[in-house]
C-alpha cells in the first residue's frame, strides 16, 4: 500500500471502529540503515533512508475526557491511555511506545487532549526497520497535529528516543528517531550523532536500487546483547581515554590493544574502522561511485559479524547468496541493517536486475534456512507527515 492508499485505509478502519471521519490523519516512516551500524551510541556517523513503509493514525476528540482510547486497526486490540495523570508505563506491551511519546509531551508541560486513535502499520515487526521509532514519532506528530503545537523536529526525534529508553528499555541511540523525524523525498540522511548535524545525501542514479531481504528472524534488542554492546564500547573509550569511539583513531586502539579483552579490542575495531566507511560511503553516493559503496557494505558486515557479534546465521547466509550472485549479476554490496540478531538485510543492486536478484535470493535463502524470506525494494521516502488535520 502506498501513503495514499495507506491513509484512506486508516480512516475507513476509524470510521468503522468509532463510527466517525477521523479529523487527523499523521504517518511516520521506518527506516534502513545503508551503513553506520552500532556507530551512533558513539557520537559517530550514521546513513540511513526513510523507507515506504509507515506507522500510520487517524484521530478526533474523543468526548470522554482525560483518555486516549488507541485501537490497533491490524491487531484488533485496544489500549487506553489516563492522561489526566502522568502517563505511565503499562498494557499492552506496544502501548508503551506511545506512551513513552505522551508522557514526553506532559514532561514539556503538554496538556494532553482527550483523543480516539486508530493506528496500523506496514513497517515489519521486529525486522530491524524501526518499527518502533516510527509509532514513537507517529504519535508525536500526532500530539502536534492535535495540539497545534509544533515542535522543533530534533527534538521530537530526542523526545522518541527518550520514550524508547524509559518506556521499551532500549538505550537506543539517536539514529532511528532521527531519520523518521527527518528524512527527505529522494535522500539518505548523513547524520552525525555527535554535533546531530544533518547533511542530506541524494540518491537519485536510476541504473540503482536498494533491496530490503528480511530474513523474517525476529530481533529482539530489548534482551541486553544491545545494552551489553554499548557498555564495552564505553570500556574500550574510557581506557583508550578518549571521550567516546569516535575520537579515537586505529593508531590509538592498537597501542591500548594489551589492555582491552579480546572482546573489547573487536568490538572498538568495528566501531572505529564504521565510523570511517560511513563517511567513505557517503562520498561514494555522491560520486555515484556504487562499486565502493558496495565493498564498503561487504566490509560493514563482516566487521559485525565478526567483531562486533550481532548477526546471526540467517544474516550471513543473505550476504553469502549476495556475494555469490556477485557485480556480474548485479549486486554492488550488502549487509545486515539494523541492530542485528535478526531482521533484515539491505543490498544495493543495478535496477535493472532488481527482479532477478529478488527471485535468486528468495530460491537460494528457503534451500539454505528452510525459510521464506520477504524482499522488497524501497526509494528513499519522506520523514513523518501530517496528511490531514
Ligand atoms: C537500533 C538502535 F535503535 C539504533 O539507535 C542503532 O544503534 C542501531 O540499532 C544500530 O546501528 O536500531
């Protein structure tokens, strides 16, 4: 479905389930992540896309006061939300995204309105496409659109990522809510998640495309691997004595190698050595240059699979088919996308081979996982809209 067909979908689910036309209409992208993985916790570089894929909500003043009634239009399931008090964690467990978002909005002196809400999504559940941030943020564009207060749009993204913290308890970095917040028609978003200064990246060069394979794994980075990652990276900064990763240079890592673990050691070499392809890589789109771009995103995953230890079999086993079918069949490069341990891929090919490499990839990856796996191309999208109201 595209926004369009998207949004009519959401009102008539509203007008089905309150008997009503929803007075707002608000979306948010997902997003994948070209290259610049488990950087941006590091103050590194990050280079992500919104993608065509949205968390979606149609909305009215709802009559009964001081409650957001929230109806999940895939699910059939609904939440309400007291909002005459300080909003706190509770059930169902999504809920909590947009919970985390209205208890944000309360802390800025928001008073919230009473509100129904309906909301779906196309973004794909635990596939490392940001399900999450995107209803974070879709909710705080709603509280915009329904409160008529704008807000700067870095710190509605800060305020999502605040919400994913204490909410979903995910020490996230910046890049998610970012990119979903932000993203342009067109563009990848070169982020740098120290100064959050944003330069726009376009890609635009027909002759390629950029395909989504999910593995359709789940990923779960609310189980501590993601927790534990960032807590060796800022091990490995405070004895190299640096601030954090991204200012220490390979030189400075391989000096303080004897007293970093093995593990430490690996897990400062990835980062460090993303940090840079991340800023090769954006220059390579800019030149149009995809053959770099590609090796920079083959380089990319073996450093997360080896070093930094977050992909998982069904991972490599789409990077391995990618390599096989190789420049001659159309692939310039992939990698896994995301925070790993499942979820998606994101391969960067010649346009004109997208449906060949769709088909090879899918035969090749259920011979290998007995599992089918979803593959979808996506042009870069726009950040979170409000498209009625
Ligand atoms: C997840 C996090 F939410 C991001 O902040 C980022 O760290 C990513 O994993 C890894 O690059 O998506």
């Amino acid at each position: 479905m595209n926004l369009n067909e998207l949004s009519a979908h959401i009102a008539a689910e509203f007008q089905k389930h309150y008997g009503r036309a929803p007075r707002w209409i608000v979306a948010a992208p997902g997003r994948v992540n070209v290259i610049g993985e488990h950087t941006d916790y590091n103050d590194g570089f990050v280079l992500p896309m919104a993608i065509e894929r949205y968390a979606i909500m149609a909305a009215d003043a709802a009559a009964a006061p001081g409650e957001i009634s929230i109806y999940d239009a895939h699910f059939k399931e609904s939440a309400t939300v007291d909002v005459s008090a300080p909003v706190t964690k509770g059930q169902p467990k999504w809920s909590n995204y947009i919970r985390g978002v209205l208890a944000g909005f309360q802390q800025r002196g928001v008073k919230l309105p009473a509100l129904d809400v309906a909301f779906m999504s196309t973004v794909p559940l635990g596939g490392g496409l940001s399900s999450s941030a995107a209803l974070e943020v879709c909710t705080a564009t709603l509280m915009e659109a329904a409160t008529g207060k704008t807000i700067d749009p870095i710190e509605k993204a800060l305020l999502a990522q605040k919400a994913e913290h204490e909410f979903a308890g995910v020490p996230c970095g910046i890049m998610d809510q970012f990119i979903s917040a932000l993203g342009r028609e067109g563009h990848l978003l070169l982020l740098d998640c120290r100064t959050r200064k944003t330069v726009l990246v376009p890609m635009s060069d027909p002759s390629v495309a950029l395909l989504i394979i999910n593995t359709n794994v789940k990923h779960e980075l609310g189980s501590g691997e993601y927790a534990k990652r960032r807590a060796e990276c800022e091990e490995a900064a405070k004895i190299i004595g640096v601030k954090s990763l991204r200012d220490a240079t390979p030189d400075q890592l391989e000096k303080a190698k004897g007293k970093l673990s093995d593990v430490v050691y690996r897990r400062a070499r990835h980062v460090i050595g993303e940090i840079e392809r991340t800023v090769h890589a954006a220059e390579g789109i800019r030149q149009s240059n995809w053959p770099t771009v590609g090796q920079l995103m083959y380089a990319s995953h073996a450093a997360l699979r080896d070093d930094y230890e977050v992909s998982c079999k069904e991972l490599d086993v789409v990077v391995e088919i990618a390599e096989d079918i190789g420049y001659r069949g159309g692939v310039y490069g992939c990698r896994m996308t995301g925070g790993g341990f499942g979820g998606c891929c994101v391969a960067l090919v010649k346009a004109d081979a997208v449906d060949a490499i769709t088909k090879k990839i899918a035969a090749d990856y259920k011979t290998k996982t007995g599992i089918e796996a979803t593959i979808f191309a996506s042009r870069p999208a726009a950040g979170a809209t409000i498209i009625k109201g």
